[in-house]
C-alpha cells in the first residue's frame, strides 16, 4: 500500500504564507528513512487503526471530565497505517508554547488502552480534502487524542494467531523495550512457582499483536489473551476523546495564571490549551520513546533524525518564528539539549545555564524562572526586519505527574546531613502517608507532597522550625513557579490581555504579525480568526523562511 500522501523528501517551496506552507511539508514529510522507507511494509510501527473526518470541519463534542473519555465525534475507519508527522496543536499565534522532542506512539502500548488508540489518517473521499481536514483537526486539538470503542475494536481482531489461556492466572506485564514488533507476554498461572513468557511472534508489515488485558488483571482457562489486530477502512464509528496527561500538564500552571488574571480585573479570563497555549515538537514523527533501541538502533539513526527535522527541515523553528510566542515552556532536560544543539547561539542567559545541571531539569527550572533567560533573533532578511524575544523556561517532562508534585529535593549527600541535623523532619519526610518518598540509586532525594500541600508546609513551619529554613530552600513547585513566571510577564508588559468588544470575551493578546492559517486560499474555517490576525499586512513570501535559514546559519 503506498503512502497517503505520498512523501516528499525535501520541503516545496510556496507562495503560501509559512504557517500554511507547514502544513504541505509538514504532513507528508518522508526525509527520515527511518520513519519512511521506500517499502511502507518495513516501516518499522504499526499499522495502527485510523479514522478520517466525514466532512473537512466536522460538528464535535467540545469535551467531557479529564478523566474519562468521552464520544468525540462520528467518523468513517480507514486502513490501517502510521500517523502523519504533526504540526503544532492550537493557535497559530498563541503567546504561551510549549515544545517537547516528538509525538507519543500511544498505540504501541501493550494494553486494552493501547488495543483501542487510533490515528488520523485523513483522505480527499466524497468531496472532501485532506489538507484541509489535517490543518482543521490540529488547529483545534487540544488535551485530547483519539481511541476506538475497545469493543468495537475487539471485532476486528484476526483469527490467526490468536493466544488464549490454557488454565487461569493473571498478567503481569508485557515489557517492550525495543521497536521489535515481536516481544513476550508474561503471565503467572495459578498454582504456578514462576511466571511464563508468551511469545507474540509480530512480524513488520503485518498487523500488529495486541494484548487485551491490562496488568494485574485476572483471566480463566480460555480467555483470549492477545490477537492480531486489524480495524478495516470504511466502518462508520464513533471516535472517543481521551485526556492525555502530557497535554493536561499544562492545566493547573494555566489555570492559577487565569485566576490572577481575574484578580487583576479580567473577569472573563477563561485561559485554555489550544488557545492560548500551542503545543508542539522538535521533532514531527511518532515514536513510542525517545533513544536508539526505539529509533533504528544505533546512536547514528538518532542524530540523522534530529539533524534532519530540528536542524535541516527546522519544522518548529519555522513555526515558533511564525507565532513569536512570549514564553516558551521546554519540556524535560533532554528537549532543552536538543534545542541547544542546534539554536544555542541564539540563547541569551545571564548568568548562563548550567551545562551539567546538578539536578537535572529541576536545576534548569530554578534557573529559568529565576533569572531572564530567552531567545532572541534580530536581522533583516529581504529588507525586512525582524525581532524576536521569547523567554525561554525549561520544565520536568510532562509525562509525569510526579514531576509536578510540590516536593523537596536534595543532593543524596546533603539529606543525609540533614537526617542527621533533623532526624525528627527526616521522619516526617520519609513516613507521613500525605508524603512520597523517593530515595533512588542515584539522582536527588526527592520527598511530594502528594495532598494537601498547604496544610502539609504549614504543619512543617509549625513543628519543625529549625529545620523549615533548610527545606524550603529545597523546594519546588513546578506548577506554581510556571504560572508565576506567566504573572511576571504580565506584570513587565510581555503578556498581556485584550478586553472584549461587541459583547465577545476578551482575551490573552496574540503576537504582532500576520496568520492566515485560518483564512487562506485553501480553507476557510468556520470559527474564523478572532483576533483579526488576517488583516494585517502579510509577509514578504518566504521572508520567514529567510530568517529560519539566516538563524540557522549563524
């Protein structure tokens, strides 16, 4: 089957402005080999299940609980395949963004969730367009990604293959630690000393093995245990909206920046991700973890990837210079090397980062959200000028929850001192149930605040006075110090906020200069703009094109 659309292993040039360009060179982007061999049946994931829009602006269900899914949307299946590399989530021109290394494979998961993941895979059918349906679908994404009713799905499971249970027991785990499509499903039989290893024999081009219990779940004597899947093209079905932990970490940081903007007089602040804030990557394809064993193997593949869409293709430089966000949110340590590799001369810091960070990411947020550390271009290109300043802050990685728990953090050597100092807040650290503890091999000691924080600091400052000046030094609060740093932009005049008129919401302003990603000569969206960012004056074609490739040649 051959790639739909097919690949392009060199960006078009076009008269389209550059956030509208993207979408033409972002999707079918095939210059990594590694994602996009010659031969799509030796890609090396899936097929996965997808789904294409009826209509090229669907009517959708806006969002339910976070923590429960919810019927997006009626769709048509399509064949199975692998998702299309991915442009920035939300507005064009939103003041707050976030950049990590690259999209999560969600359906390489061993799992009921993983069985039931699903992918965009849009098609031109029955009047349609493709490329309008792709720019629509990630205009308006925000915190959500897709599944198939697990039920649904399970219709679809092949025959051949199919591994079910010779006696009752329970699953263990399904370890994958490479991008082999073959791995092994462990399982413990009752009356069984050890556990056994199932092998699933997945093989490239082939339909993919799923495992259909999750783990620590009971099964009997016949219950299928993993299959084959394959989703068929054409099925109408309802498409699910699942919260993903990584797109809701921004929440809580976003929603203390709207209750402080209510403060200061904006009563109809209502912030939101896909809004206000656009989410995007370095690095556009999907991949179920980042390093060689997941990317081809060798440290070679890895570096070929980012040299070719952080550095050559420049897909997320292109599009930040476009939206000239206020702040840029670095998502984990490794997306903050990554961007230093190729834009570090662009980097303005004092004092400077630290090139080996004590405490990695943690060590990094202090940082960036104590002292003014951004990125700034200043050129002309074609005669034209251009001005960039966007405050740069590296955050924990937003897979995680226990990142962004309040917590204290010390250096193993400097806890054992303190223990010593104070054994009796030591003990409160490493055994009060509202803790969570963590005293790993190597890294910092780290003790969260897993509930009530603020009772839980005010009870330290009351009981352990001498020893509350230490730890409060040792103290983060990811969430707070995020939103904290958006207040002290407001307060410098960097983000701001527009009132409404017409009886419409105000909003957080939107960058200086033109977005047509919404009103082009190719698509018209519904919605509109409403922050008028058609009507200003359009660039130069290829003007920020320009200052992409002066930047990078610097």
């Amino acid at each position: 089957m051959a790639y739909d659309p097919p690949r392009q292993a060199h960006p078009k040039p076009s008269q389209d402005p550059l956030e509208v360009a993207l979408v033409f060179n972002v999707r079918p982007c095939g210059t990594c080999r590694f994602f996009w061999p010659e031969n799509p049946a030796q890609q090396p994931y899936g097929p996965y299940s997808g789904y294409d829009f009826d209509s090229n602006t669907p009517a959708e269900s806006k969002g339910g609980a976070k923590d429960k899914s919810f019927v997006w949307l009626e769709g048509t299946t399509r064949e199975p395949g692998f998702p299309d590399a991915e442009v920035m989530d939300g507005c064009r021109k939103a003041p707050i963004m976030t950049i990590g290394i690259n999209p999560n494979l969600t359906a390489f998961a061993p799992g009921p969730t993983g069985t039931s993941w699903c992918y965009p895979l849009f098609s031109s059918a029955n009047g349609t367009d493709s490329w309008t349906k792709y720019a629509y679908y990630y205009r308006y994404r925000s915190i959500y990604q897709e599944h198939l009713d697990l039920k649904f799905a399970e219709g679809f499971l092949l025959p051949e293959g199919r591994i079910t249970a010779p006696k009752p027991g329970v699953i263990r785990e399904a370890p994958r630690a490479s991008s082999d499509p073959a791995y092994e499903l462990r399982v413990q039989y009752d009356g069984e000393p050890n556990p056994t290893a199932i092998h699933l024999p997945g093989k490239l081009g082939q339909s993919p093995y799923v495992v259909l219990l999750a783990a620590d779940q009971r099964f009997a004597k016949g219950d299928l245990l993993a299959a084959r899947l394959q989703v068929p093209g054409g099925r109408k079905a309802e498409i699910y909206g699942q919260a993903i932990g990584y797109y809701t970490q921004m929440l809580p940081a976003l929603d203390s920046f709207t209750a402080f903007l209510r403060a200061k007089g904006h009563a109809d602040a209502a912030l939101k991700v896909g809004e206000d804030v656009g989410q995007l990557d370095m690095v556009a394809c999907a991949s179920p973890h980042w390093g060689p064993q997941w990317l081809g193997g060798v440290s070679q593949s890895v570096n070929t990837i980012i040299a070719n869409c952080v550095h050559r293709n420049a897909w997320a430089m292109k599009q930040l210079v476009q939206t000239r966000p206020a702040v840029l949110f670095l998502v984990g340590q490794a997306s903050w090397s990554m961007f230093q590799r190729s834009f570090s001369h662009l980097v303005q810091a004092d004092p400077p980062l630290p090139a080996v960070p004590d405490d990695g990411p943690y060590t990094l947020l202090r940082h960036t959200t104590q002292h003014d550390c951004r990125l700034r271009i200043s050129m002309k290109a074609g005669g034209e000028d251009y001005e960039l300043s966007t405050r740069l802050v590296v955050t924990p990685h937003f897979s995680y929850d226990v990142n962004f728990l309040p917590q204290f953090r010390m250096d193993p050597e400097a806890y054992v001192a303190f223990a010593r100092k104070y054994p009796d807040a030591a003990g409160f650290l490493e055994h009060d149930p509202r803790m969570q503890f963590q005293k790993p091999s190597s890294g910092f000691v780290a003790a969260g605040l897993r509930q009530d924080a603020a009772t839980v600091l005010a009870e330290i400052k009351r009981k352990f006075a001498a020893a509350e000046p230490e730890l409060m030094a040792s103290f983060y609060d990811p969430h707070r110090m995020m939103s904290d740093l958006m207040a002290e932009l407001y307060a410098k005049g960097e983000l701001t906020y527009t009132k409404g008129a017409g009886g419409k919401r105000g909003f957080l302003s939107r960058a200086q200069g033109p977005c047509a990603f919404c009103d082009n000569r190719h698509w018209h969206f519904p919605q509109g703009c409403p922050y008028d960012k058609p009507k200003e004056k359009p660039y130069p074609p290829g003007f920020l094109e320009r200052v992409v490739a002066t930047s990078l040649k610097a």
